[in-house]
C-alpha cells in the first residue's frame, strides 16, 4: 500500500506527502529527520488515505498540492 497524508505544522501549515511506510514516515517527521519538517514541529496527522499502487498516490498528492487540490483538501478532508 501506498499512502497521501496531512500533517499539521507548528505555525498551522498543512503539509502533504506520501510513502509506502506512513508509520515510519511519520516517526521520521517527529524526530526531525525529514527537512521539510524539521523546524515546523511538533505536528499532528490530519488525514491519510492509502492507494494500491505508488503512481494512483503520486498523482492523487501532486493534486492536493494544486490550487484546485488545496481547495478540495480544505473544504472535505481537513
């Protein structure tokens, strides 16, 4: 399985991302492993949705982070 999550940052910042592995994704966020994040901690989990295949998950978060996808995101999954 592959998932598309949401976290929510520290200064209120929605984060999207995938991977195969959201347990260990995650422990790398809250340990500040993962740059993006490093400095916006603590975080929260929002959302998360898992797909069969990586390319359904790629394609499905390259749209939450398009005007579009924010707009979607906002109104129906946070």
């Amino acid at each position: 399985m592959y998932y598309v999550y949401l976290l929510k940052l520290k200064d209120n910042s929605i984060y999207t991302g995938s991977t195969p592995d959201l347990r260990e994704r995650l422990r790398e966020h809250e340990k500040g492993f993962a740059e993006s994040t490093r400095n916006l901690r603590p975080l929260e989990l929002l959302w998360f949705c898992a797909f069969k295949n990586r390319l359904d998950a790629l394609r499905f978060e390259r749209y939450l982070k398009t005007g579009s996808g924010q707009a979607f995101r906002n109104s129906r999954l946070v």
